[in-house]
C-alpha cells in the first residue's frame, strides 16, 4: 500500500469514500443534512476528530497495549469529540442544541474507530493525519452536496436565506426535509457516485 499523502489523500476523499464506498457514518448523514449549517459544523467536527485522533493514535501506537487499544483509542477520540462540542456551543448555541446528540456520537462513528484501528495504529502520524483529513474531507463531501439539495428543496432556504424561487412559485417539497427524503438523497448520491467509476461491462 502507497503511503504517499497525495494518494491516500484521494484514497479516502474518493475512492475509499467512507460514505458511498463503505457506507459509514449513516446515521449523522441522515439526521443533519436538512440544514446546510448543521451540515457544516457536523463536518467540522468529523474532520478534526478524524484527524487528530489518527496523529495522536499514531504518535503512541508502539506503547500502547494490544489487549487495551480500542479503549485507549476510544479516550483519545472522546477528548477530541468534547473538545469539538465546546467549539460548537460556544460558536453557535443554536445549532448546538439540534446537532449536540449528534455531536456526541462522533465518539463511535465507525469511521473514526476504522480508521484509528486500520490505519493510524500501523502508519507513520503524519501519513495518518492526512489519512484522517481525507476521509473527513469525504464524508463532508457527500453531506454538504446532499444538503445543498435537501435544505432549498425543503424549506426554499439555503444557510438560512430565503432562495427568490420561493417568494414568487416554489412549493417546498416537506418530504425532503424528513427521514424518507434523507434516505432517498443518499441512495441517488451512491447510485449516482458509484456509477462513475462502475466498471463497464463487456459487450460481446
């Protein structure tokens, strides 16, 4: 395996996507992304803890015991994930109080915990911060493209502002901003995501 930052950099923005490649992280997908400003401090804080719990992982991977890894892990991402929380109530107090069960579930996002086990615990920690940045970066990625559609659709608003459409002819679509409308806008990302780089299939 390469460990070339440009390469595992696109590896987890990309092609290792922890979204529509290893369908991680759902439940935060599906539960902020009818708001772009959810949306964006949610990524905020995947993509610190992400990486910055792949450095320090990796910085004391050799004196840290196998038989109690996963729990040191699981310290060293709770610190970040309090941290983050701080940020995010004292920033934005309202935001806070929607997205702060969320917030508190970074602690067992299966992203996290995959890649502190699979990576930052066997790599250099400079390969593994950028390893935790690209798979942030790709998780934020399809959660900002999906609220950039669900938020508009759904409420006529975009960061809050009210889009002309919806003074003058638009419906919103209260679909969008439900559960079945989350689920929809992932399935169509990964449909369509995957599809791009689907082999194509033999003709004979």
């Amino acid at each position: 395996m390469s460990n070339k930052p440009s390469i595992v950099f696109i590896k987890g923005l990309w092609n290792e996507n922890p979204v529509f490649r290893q369908v991680l992280g759902i439940c935060s997908t599906l539960a902020v992304t009818n708001l772009l400003a959810n949306t964006l401090f949610m990524c905020f804080g995947v993509i610190f803890v992400t990486a910055l719990s792949n450095f320090t992982i990796s910085l004391i991977r050799n004196y840290i015991p196998k038989r109690t890894r996963m729990i040191v892990q699981v310290l060293i991402i709770a610190s970040f994930v309090m941290i983050v929380d701080i940020i995010i109530k004292a920033l934005a107090p309202e935001i806070h109080r929607f997205i702060g069960p969320y917030v508190g579930l970074i602690i067992t996002n299966c992203i996290i915990m995959g890649r502190a086990e699979a990576f930052a615990s066997q790599n250099k920690p400079v390969i593994s911060l950028v390893d935790g940045l690209a798979c942030g970066c790709g998780y934020s990625l399809i959660l900002i493209a999906i609220a950039c559609i669900r938020e508009p659709l759904g409420f006529g608003t975009i960061l809050g502002y009210t889009l002309p459409a919806k003074e003058l002819w638009w419906h919103q679509w209260t679909i969008m901003v439900m559960p079945p409308g989350a689920f929809f806008m992932l399935a169509s990302f990964t449909w369509f995501t995957r599809s791009l780089t689907a082999p194509k299939s033999e003709t004979k």
